[in-house]
C-alpha cells in the first residue's frame, strides 16, 4: 500500500517524509509540535516484523497512531504495544477496504 505524502490532523498539515534508514536503528517517527512524520523504507539492524512496502504502511499506521493520540492528549501515544497494535488492525482496514 502507497502512503501519503501529507495529510491533515486536528487541521494541521503533517509532512511524512521517507528516507531509507534512519538514525537510532527505528523504522519511524512522529513529531507532532514539528507537523512531521519519517518512515524508513529499510531496516539497518533490526528487521521489521515485515518488509517491503507492507511493513513500511503499518509503520505509517503506526506513527500517525501515535500522532492522532498525541492530539487528543491522550497518554496512550506513549504506550507501544497499544500503539503497535492499534496501527496494525488500522493499517489493515486500509489495506483490505473495498469502495
């Protein structure tokens, strides 16, 4: 599945930017005072549970989960294993939707 290149949250326009690796061997990263997301398209260390373009949507779904908490004030963005799972049953509503 494609990802964005920008979207909007809460009205705020937020930049999603690949790069191949990215620093602190992580597979993304949200920042949402900087409108910003980053997604690497690679692994450096360790690998992602999936790879290609699969495992690189469910690290965007992923990351704007933990935006889309961040602007509710809601302290579950900083919960992981909440955000890991709630960003792959979202990714896979988008993965499998049929219009």
């Amino acid at each position: 599945m494609k990802i964005p290149k920008r979207f909007k949250l809460a009205g705020t326009a937020i930049e999603v930017h690949t790069r191949r690796t990215l620093r602190g061997n992580v597979w993304g990263r949200a920042w949402l005072d900087m409108n910003c997301v980053e997604i690497a398209t690679h692994s450096k260390g360790k690998p992602r549970p999936l790879e290609g373009p699969v495992g690189v949507s469910q690290t965007f779904w992923h990351e704007a989960t933990h935006l889309i908490l961040s602007a509710m004030g809601n302290k579950l963005c900083d919960d992981e294993m909440f955000v890991n799972r709630f960003g792959k049953l979202l990714a896979e509503i988008c993965e499998t939707a049929e219009f």
